[in-house]
C-alpha cells in the first residue's frame, strides 16, 4: 500500500486476476472467465472514449 493507503498498481492487478479462474476444464469456468474479460473489453473502451474526448478538449483549448 502507499502512504494514502490505496493499493499499488501490482496490488490492483492482483486482486483483479485473482477473479480469474485458471481451471479451464469446466464449461462454468469458461463462461466466468468470458464475463470477466467482457468487463475489461467494456472498460477498456470507456478509457478509450474518455481519452479520446480529453485529446478534443486540449486541442479545442489551443
């Protein structure tokens, strides 16, 4: 933890991961972790959008 007491970034990882499930041999297993990376996948285009819109915001500043 940092001095703030948030977790580090490998902290963070970690505690994510550990959602994932690697015993892959279950059908209940397969569909967990499919759920789990359509969160990142939906997450992963927020930060995209948000980025793109911060990127517009600057240049639309100068």
């Amino acid at each position: 933890e940092l001095e703030d007491g948030t977790p580090r970034a490998g902290q963070i990882l970690k505690q994510t991961y550990d959602k994932f499930d690697t015993n892959m041999r279950s059908d209940d297993a397969l569909l967990k972790n499919y759920g789990l990376l359509s969160c990142f996948r939906k997450d992963l285009h927020k930060t995209e959008t948000y980025l793109r819109v911060m990127k517009c915001r600057r240049f639309g500043e100068a």
